[in-house]
C-alpha cells in the first residue's frame, strides 16, 4: 500500500480539502467580476475579430503564440483546441510504439492517463509526496524498465514538482519529459545554482490548459504546447494540423486541435494580468495561511524551497476533523471549498475494466 492510500484508507478521518481563490471575491470561480476589471480591453479584442472574421487561424492565434513564448522564454508554443488535445499531441510527436511505458503520478486529473491509455500505451503509476501533492521522484527509478519512454511529471494545484531530480533521472535512463502545466501557469521552479525558469520551459515538452478555473483562462476551451525543441515543434505542428505541413498533403496521422482565434484574443489580454492575477492569489494565501498555521487539527499548503507557489488551490489537510462539518462551517462564512480528487486514478472503477496487470502496478484494490 502507498503512503497516499494510507492517507485516503487508513485514516478514515483525514481528508484533502481545497479552497479556490479568484479575484477579487472569494469564490470557487468568479469570472464575471475578472471580465468586468478588463471588460473593455476584452470586448474590443473580440470585436477585433469578428470584423476581421479571420476565425480560424488568425492574427490574434499567431500573436498569442509569440507572447506566449515571451512570456515563458520558450523558443516554440504551439496552440492547441485544450489541454487533453496537448498531452495527446504531445505524446504522439514522440514516435512511441504500442505498450511503451509511461510514468505518471496516480493523483491527477483523469486526462493524464486517459490519453496514454488511448493512445495504446502502458501507464505506470508513481505515489506521489504527501505535503506537495506532486510526483514523489524518489519511487520513479523503481518503475523504470525497458520499456519506459516517458516521464509526466505534473505542476499541481500551482506549485512545481521536483524538477531537478526528475530531470536527472531522465537523462540517466534516456527518458522523454511531458510537463503537465495546466495548473502552474506563471510559476517559477529554482535550481540549486540559483538558475530560475518558469515551469514549462523544463522538460522536452510541456503542455496547459486555459480551461476557464485556469490561472490563464479564456472564455471556453483552449490549449497549447511549448518546446525548445525546433524539430519537435515541426512535428506538433502537423500532428495538430491533420499531420500536414502544406495544405492537403499529408505525412503522418494528425488530429483536427485548434485554439479558437476568439479565445487567443481573450488570452492576449489576460497574459498581461496574470502575474497581477497569481500575486493576489498568493496574498490571500498568505492571509489564510496567517489564520490556520496554529490550528492544530490543520495542516496549510507545504510551500516548496525549489518551486513558488500560484495557488490554482489552497490546500489543506485535515486531521481528527470531520470533512462535511468543516464545510459546512466553511459555506456558512461564505467560503467556498472542495474535495480535489477524491479518489486517485489508479482506483477509479473507469481503469479497472482494463487489464489491471497491464496497466497498473498498484496491488491494494478497495471493496
């Protein structure tokens, strides 16, 4: 059994609680009162396009990509339809073949192992650090086989996983890195040298989401994929574009992932505001932190030496508490909160109808 189902089975009385800051009102997601900050900023944007009527692949798409890669100090970003559509296209720039393996936290959200399993690859899952949430690397070589391509370490809940030791181990074992930064946008992961680097910029590749809860959000589904690698970049490119580089022809099997030129709009205005946008997050964390720190039956957000934290969530644990009481308290001073996730991707009933052998190597099943 691993630490993090001890937590979740053994000690039936903790539990993961998260609330979720936003702007200006502490709500689970308030994006009317962000729109109505920038509204008219956002509304000549859109504007902009639909007298243009340039909807697919316009300017606004091709200048998000550059303030985007600005922004990162990343040489390549390639938009895409959202972040699930980034993780798939990711993996298949990588030439892998049917049950090559790779290695992913079993905490995270479904989309991480969703496209490994559709893409006829072995996912093998690794526990993850029970104060950061993030992929624990000192269990990582112990799943390492032959047959291991790739490593995903994901960014979760704003705050980076251990890169520096991820890294060495991929350039030990000849390993890909797929960041998932859905949850990271604007953070900063710091190397022992004092080098700093946003996160998405780390691995060989590295994948986010602007879903609408995103740190960088627009108004509907959006993705995109960042790489220094040049030719990597050329081949997420077509892969993305039907496996095309000119128009009708054809040279590998692609997907149809675009960002709407709308959407790039919006971002193009909400970049600006996103370092502004994660340090009002990061106050009120602090406020909370401040109020919660000698409360002995809870346990605040651990905060990484190597890694600043943006707060997609704030997380707490809870001990010898009970999880729909404290809630309740919660809803009743206008708090909102959440369980994120309840229950890990190994033991969701979803992946148990696949070869569980083949799959996964976690042996504690719960009735």
């Amino acid at each position: 059994m691993t630490k993090f189902e001890k937590i979740f089975f053994k000690f039936g009385h903790l539990f993961i609680l998260q609330i979720k800051f936003y702007i200006m009102k502490i709500k689970m997601l308030d994006l009317r009162s962000q729109y109505l900050n920038i509204k008219e900023e956002i509304d000549f944007s859109i504007k902009e396009v639909l007298e243009r009527a340039n909807f697919i692949n316009g300017d606004e798409v091709k200048k998000f990509s550059k303030n985007f890669e600005n922004y990162l100090k990343v040489k390549n970003v390639i938009p895409c339809g959202n972040g699930t559509d980034a993780l798939q296209i990711a993996l298949m720039s990588l030439n892998l073949e049917k049950n090559d393996e790779v290695i992913l936290p079993s905490f995270t959200f479904v989309s991480n192992v969703e496209v490994v399993v559709l893409l006829g690859l072995k996912a093998v899952f690794v526990d993850v650090f029970d104060d950061t949430f993030t992929i624990n690397y000192k269990e990582i070589e112990k799943k390492i086989s032959s047959k291991t391509r790739v490593i995903i370490p994901v960014h979760l809940f704003g705050q980076s996983a251990e890169m520096k030791e991820i890294l060495e181990i991929s350039k030990k074992y000849n390993l890909k890195v797929i960041e998932d930064n859905a949850q990271a946008i604007g953070t900063t992961y710091f190397f022992s040298d004092k080098v700093h680097k946003k996160t998405g910029t780390l691995g060989d590749i590295s994948c986010c989401s602007f879903f609408p809860s995103k740190n960088l959000a627009c108004f509907g589904d959006g993705g995109a994929i960042a790489t220094n690698d040049d030719k990597l970049a050329k081949r997420i490119r077509s892969i993305a574009n039907h496996g095309s580089i000119e128009k009708y022809f054809y040279e590998k099997i692609g997907v149809n992932s675009r960002l709407d030129t709308l959407q790039a709009g919006i971002l193009n205005v909400k970049l600006k505001y996103l370092d502004k946008y994660n340090e009002k997050c990061k106050n009120i964390a602090d406020f909370y932190d401040s109020k919660f720190a000698k409360i002995e039956n809870l346990q605040i957000p651990k905060r990484s030496e190597n890694s600043n934290h943006t707060f997609h969530q704030y997380t707490l644990i809870l001990k010898n508490t009970n999880r729909k009481d404290f809630m309740e308290f919660l809803k009743t001073k206008n708090i909102p909160s959440a369980i994120y996730y309840p229950l890990p991707l190994h033991l969701q009933k979803l992946f148990l109808n696949f070869s569980v052998k083949m799959l996964f190597q976690f042996r504690y099943i719960p009735n």
